[in-house]
C-alpha cells in the first residue's frame, strides 16, 4: 500500500506561507477522488490545528529548519524534504511513498503515475538546467539514500547552485543525483500551470491528471478559480467535487 506524503509548516521570518490547514484538508479528498486503491495519506506538519482527522499527522522532524535557499531569503526553503531520502524512510512512511506538494489540482486518474516499479520516478521538465522538480516523487524507502547520507548543510546548498541547479531540495536532489533518473513529464499528464499552462490561456490539456501551481498563482487564488477545471477539481469548502 502506498503513503501519500505532503507537508505544511511554519516558514522562516520573512517568507509569507499561504498554506493552510485547508490545503491539507482539499489535497487529500482529491488523493481520495482520483486514486481508488488503498492508501494512506500523511502530513508532516509543525501546526496540526484544522487538519482533518482522517489524514494521519506526523510531527515536523526539524531536519535543515535553518538552512536558506542558496538563491536568496525570497526563495522557500525545502529541506527538510529530503528526510524522504533518510535510510530509515520506511519506519516514517512505509515502504512505498509519493511526496505532493500542496498547491497542486488532480484532475485525472493517479493510477499510472504512481503503480511504476522503478525505485524512484521524479518530475522531470520544467527547467532546462535543473533536472528534478521537487513537487512530486515516487519512491522506495531507502532509495538514493545518497541524498540524506552526504547532506552537509553548510556547503552542499552552495555546491548545488553552483552547479547550475535551482531551488533548495530539488536543486539539492538534481545535483547528487544527476541526468538519468525516470521521470514524469507532460507526456504522463503532469504540467506546470505556469510553464505549460498559463500562456495557453488556461486551457486544461486533455491529457492532464496532475497541474502544480509553483510559482505566484495559487490555485485559490481568484485568478485560478476563474478557470472551469479548477473550480471543478479544487475546492476548499466542500467535501464534494464540484459540478
């Protein structure tokens, strides 16, 4: 059975969160809509308050809280992520997980996005330089624990930027690991709202199941909700789709 994994915590002085514990609560029934197979769904969070009682709560392990993006005080700091690389994963989040982010619309069947037997797939082609995009991952517990292993906090952030990678645990994650790991791409139905769909005008593409919303547009935002599929698929009132 696998774990969906997502997390919400309290940011560092200065970096605006707009996380709430209804984002939690929105990612979980659309898991639940778009995946009809045994799972569990769990969130590693600092701050509980308002998370439903289905979803399974974890506390925030603290790992690199401290640790800045290496491309300035603007950009978020992810790196207590790379927990999921830790060896002793499993014990956390059993032996098969996929890490979500949670700004993120479902709009399709998740089924063959997350039965692959590779040991790891990662999203793979939203910037040409830095090979991983850290908004979603499949893995098995223990794999690449390289990641975790040779962390050091003090130069490894620098040493991914200067290798050319971009963002703190994704650029971290592209950098150890380098070119040749599967991926997802547009091909599976993963997009990026900003990079494949927003100069579209918003059109949905029909072949998408999963559209992240990295960048400045939320998906509650107004902006977003005034597309059709977004107000269909993501809705923070109800524990119904919306028609």
């Amino acid at each position: 059975m696998i774990t969906v994994v997502c997390w919400k915590w309290t940011p560092r002085r200065g970096y605006r969160s707009t996380f709430g514990p209804e984002t939690v609560n929105t990612l979980r029934r659309m898991v639940a809509r778009q995946y009809p197979h045994p799972h569990r769904f769990v969130c590693v969070t600092d701050s509980p308050e308002g998370i439903d009682p289905d979803v399974i709560v974890l506390p925030d392990f603290g790992d690199f809280t401290d640790v800045p993006s290496p491309h300035g005080g603007m950009n978020p700091s992810c790196y207590r992520r790379l927990r999921l690389f830790h060896p002793d994963a499993a014990q956390w989040f059993g032996n098969r997980f996929v890490s979500l982010d949670l700004d993120v619309v479902i709009t399709g069947d998740l089924t063959s996005l997350w039965h692959r037997a590779e040991d790891i797939v990662l999203w793979g082609d939203t910037n040409p330089t830095t090979f991983y995009n850290g908004s979603m991952l499949l893995m098995t517990a223990g794999a690449r624990r390289q990641v975790w292993d040779d962390f050091d906090p003090m130069t490894s952030p620098a040493k991914s930027r200067a290798s050319g990678q971009f963002g703190s645990d994704q650029g971290r994650i592209s950098h150890r690991l380098g070119r040749g790991e599967r991926t997802w791409s547009t091909v599976d139905g993963v997009y990026s709202y900003r990079i494949h769909v927003q100069s579209k005008r918003g059109v949905l593409p029909s072949n998408a199941r999963v559209v992240f919303f990295h960048g400045q547009v939320d998906p509650w935002s107004s902006a977003a909700q005034a597309l059709p599929w977004v107000r269909q698929h993501y809705n923070l009132q109800s524990h119904e789709q919306v028609a």
